[in-house]
C-alpha cells in the first residue's frame, strides 16, 4: 500500500510556506560538513517581505490570508547577529472556517550559523510552541528540540540530535542560503537535506526545474528560477508538495509558491519588498 502525500494545510502554511522559502537555497549549500558558517551578501536589517495567500475553492481561487517576513539586527546570549520573524494571518473571512496565526522566529549569528527557533502555531483548535537549540562542537552540529501545548493535558515532546552535516531550521537556512550563487544548478539536479522542525529532524529532497517568468502581486514579471520540494511513497513514486519561483538575482526573492494539497492547492504571492540590499533585476515586464 502507499503512503499517503503529507497533508499540508492552507491555513497551516506558517511552516510550509518556509519550507518552500529556504528549500531552494540547499542546492547550493555543502550539507557533506558541519561547515554552518557563511558570508552575508544578499540582505540588510530592515528587509521587510509581504505575500498574499491564496486558496483554491472549487475552481475559483480566493484570498484566504498575508504572509510577512522582517529580518532586523539583533543579540542572542551575547552573540551578535540577525533575527529573522515571519507572521503567517488568515483574513477574517478565512477566520470563520479556520482561525490560523503563525509566528516563526530564529536568531542567526553574524556568520549567519543557527543559534535558536521558535514556531508558535494557533490553527484551529491547536495551540503548539515548537523550539530549538543549535550548538557546535569537533566538527558536530548538535540540536535540542522541544514541543509545548497550551492544554495542561498534553505532555511536552523534547529529542536531541546530532549530524556531522549542517542542521537549519525553517529561517535560519534561509538567511544563510540566500547568498549562494545557483549559477552551476542544472536541471534535474537534487539534494536531500536535514532540517530541524522544532519537533523532530526530516530529511527533505528538493530539484531544480529550470527558468521560467513569473506575474506576482505587485503588477510584475520576473524571470525565476523553478524548484520543486517533493516526497517519496513507500513504493519510491515522487509526489510533488510544492513548486516554488525565485527571483533570478541577488535578492533571491520567493515570487510564488504553489502547494498542491489532498484537497485543492494554494498559492503564495509576492506583493512587497522594502529595505532589499540589491536593485530587483529579474524584473521582465511591468504593467
């Protein structure tokens, strides 16, 4: 029998619209290595980024809530560095079927190495805090995870983990892989990679598709690169979570995100970006 295709929300997109965010930026990345270390050359602090949400309801796509992500300078235990917040809201309408507010943050060094996590989640009826503490030792990467429930009646989750390979949470990959250069990506090209959810370690696997232009929400055209994050059922055929866009230059903006679900798909859309350290040359086409 196969496996069924990981449910992946709408209104639960806080943590998959990241994963569709930072998967891109492994192709480029050396995971061979606990080399977690980089040079920052793709954004400033201030960096504001605003999408729209979209939901597809029997045939007719409608806004169901906004995504926004800030990356400010910052401390954490002593250690300068960067913090990195994304806010995931369901509009009022949205509220009214399924209440969602998601808030994901992470602190990253000057070096931009993962320092600490942290997902709180109200969707529906669920209240989750998911958390995470990186360290360093020979060569090592180490992470302490741990889960809370606001209901008293559900005990807190905690596991530890350790990889001779990088470990990135949700953002902090993010911020590290956006000064990477996919210049040598060719198509079909894939990666499997381990990422710390807060709550236990995944292996994913990400390929490269190509170059396509792309509309967003701000009257645009860019020229994107094309990624697709995908899972394996129990007899090895691939199923495709999520199709990505990224602007083809040195900002390496998401401009859309498409999320295939058990029970219709969503789309994230570009609207804004404020505080962008590069001028946005993918632009092809303006309205």
């Amino acid at each position: 029998m196969k496996r069924k295709r990981r449910t992946i929300a709408i209104l639960g997109t806080g943590s998959r619209l990241v994963i569709a965010i930072m998967a891109m930026w492994m192709m480029s990345i050396n995971v061979a290595q606990a080399q977690c270390t980089a040079i920052n050359e793709a954004f400033l602090p201030g960096e504001k980024i605003e999408y729209d949400l979209y939901f597809n309801w029997k045939f007719i796509w409608k806004k169901v809530g906004t995504a926004s992500m800030k990356i400010d300078a910052a401390n954490y235990n002593n250690k300068s560095g960067y913090v990195i917040d994304l806010l995931t809201k369901g509009s009022k309408q949205a509220d009214f079927f399924f209440k969602m507010r998601d808030t994901l943050t992470c602190y990253v060094s000057e070096q931009l190495e993962p320092l600490y996590f942290r997902k709180a989640a109200e969707e529906g009826k669920r209240h989750t805090v998911d958390e995470a503490w990186f360290s360093y030792k020979d060569g090592v990467s180490h992470v302490k995870q741990r889960r809370t429930w606001r209901s008293h009646n559900r005990p807190t989750q905690e596991m530890e983990y350790s990889d001779s390979r990088c470990i990135f949470d949700m953002l902090s990959i993010l911020a590290q892989a956006r000064s990477y250069d996919p210049n040598d990506y060719k198509v079909g090209d894939k990666i499997n990679f381990p990422m710390a959810t807060g709550r236990k370690v995944e292996q994913q696997t990400l390929i490269y598709r190509g170059v396509k232009n792309i509309e967003a929400n701000d009257d645009k055209t860019y020229r994107c690169l094309v990624f697709s994050f995908v899972e394996y059922d129990d007899d090895g055929d691939e199923n495709e979570v999520i199709t990505f866009y990224i602007s083809d230059d040195k900002n390496h903006l998401p401009i859309r995100l498409d999320m295939y679900l058990h029970f219709g798909s969503a789309k994230a859309f570009f609207k804004n970006v404020k505080g962008n350290r590069y001028p946005l040359t993918s632009v092809v086409k303006k309205k």
